[in-house]
C-alpha cells in the first residue's frame, strides 16, 4: 500500500506498507527495493529492523517503507493509523 500523508505528518510525504510471509521474503521485499532506490539516485538515509524482527523500515527522505510479517502488520496496524491518508496504490 502506498498512503499520501503529506498534511498529515511532517517527516514524510508517502508511506509504503507491505508485507512479507517469512524472514527470507521480507529480506527480498528489502533487496528489490534497495535495488531500485539506488538505481535511480535514492539514498536510504536511516534503516530499523530486521527480517527475523519481523519488521523493517527504511527511512528514503520523503518516503518511508514498511515492511512487515502479517502478524506485526495487524498488531501496529498502520494502515489504520494513518486511516486519514489518501491511498494512492492498494494491491492485495
């Protein structure tokens, strides 16, 4: 999920928020995503978290990526959170 937050927070303008089914997926949600961050000039300015932890959070300047195991997704529900924020892209 992609949330607009700008007007809502000051620190960022966007939120990813993803999930990944086991420690290994989690740790390639982060690669590609890394991956492509780099390839187009991003820089990850703060990472937290771990695929073990279950959560990991990459701070990009403007956008903030989420990603979790289903489990920790629904216990911090950020999607409801944040439930003001404009959806931009939703998969499920």
């Amino acid at each position: 999920m992609l949330l607009d937050v700008r007007g809502l927070c000051f620190f960022a303008d966007y939120f990813v928020v993803c999930s990944g089914d086991t420690q290994r997926h989690i740790e390639a949600i982060w690669q590609n995503i890394e991956g492509e961050v780099k390839s187009n000039g991003g820089i990850l300015y703060h990472g937290e978290g771990t695929p073990d932890s279950g959560w990991m959070l990459g701070d990009y300047g403007s956008i903030l990526v989420h990603i979790f195991t289903q489990e920790k997704r629904e216990y911090y529900q950020l999607d409801q959170l944040w439930g003001e924020a404009t959806p931009v892209i939703r998969i499920q």
